[in-house]
C-alpha cells in the first residue's frame, strides 16, 4: 500500500510540474556573464532583453531578463497573458494606470515580486540601472495605452 501511495504520488506530482514546466530542449543553466543582452525592440530604446527559456514570440514557458539604463520610463501598457516580475538589481518604481505619475509609485528593489494579470495598465521608470526577470507564458506581448509610446511604430 505504501509503495502505491508513493507511486501515485511521484506520478501526480511529475505531471503537474511537467505539464507546467516542460521543456524539451533540456537542462538550462546560466551565469550572468553568460548571457546574451540585444536590443528590446518593443520597449523604448536603452532597454535590453536577455532570454534565457523559450522563445518571446512563440507558445510556451519564457524565461528572460530586462536590463533598463537610469532614469528609464516604461509608458503605460498592458500584457496579453500573466506576467511575473522579480527584481534582481536597481530599483524598479512600478505603477498603476493609464499615465506616468511618479506619485502613485512603489518603490521595488531586489528580491521583490509582481504578479499581474492580463491587461492591467500599468507603468515604471528607474533612477538607476535596474535588471528585472520575467517569467510568463508565451507569446509575450506588449500593447501601449497611446501608440504614439510604441517604439516599433516609429521606425
């Protein structure tokens, strides 16, 4: 009986984590130094993207790091899916709304979490060079609250 209970066990507890995780690329491991920053095209220029997991465009678990410069601002805009973001260094001043007011502002250094749900209006800036993680379900996507704030329109 025990060696069942176990069994179902390890079976239910392997597909929920590779129903939610699976990756059949394999095993991803990196270093800081090992990373690969380009451009973030759909942010306004300075910022720079590093993806670990996945693919930004495509289905899918994602992985990636958002590195922006100091006095950076992100203007208001939404996300399609769920979008989870840690802070790993700098501080990320994060709001909600439709227009960027430093007023209604919280401060969020490292080690600090945000969970949002889809298309939530919401904004950022920085005072420093901040590097955030996000971790999201792919596609990613960005959609500006003003599409005169679309850095990829302007092309």
């Amino acid at each position: 009986m025990k060696t069942q209970l176990c069994a179902v066990s390890l079976l239910l507890a392997t597909t929920c984590l590779g129903t939610a995780w699976a990756d059949p690329s394999g095993f991803i491991m990196a270093r800081p130094s090992e990373l690969k920053w380009a451009d973030a095209t759909s942010l306004p220029p300075g910022a720079k993207v590093a993806v670990i997991e996945g693919q930004m465009d495509k289905n899918g678990p994602i992985t990636a790091q958002v590195k922006f410069p100091a006095n950076f601002k992100i203007p208001p805009h939404w996300h399609p899916n769920v979008e989870r973001v840690t802070v790993l260094s700098g501080t990320l001043n994060y709001g909600m709304g439709d227009r960027i007011d430093p007023q209604k502002t919280t401060a969020l250094g490292p080690g600090s979490v945000i969970v949002m749900p889809p298309k939530m209006h919401h904004f950022a800036w920085t005072t420093e060079e901040t590097v955030v993680q996000l971790n999201v379900m792919g596609p990613w996507g960005i959609t500006y609250i003003n599409s005169a704030d679309d850095p990829r329109l302007k092309k």
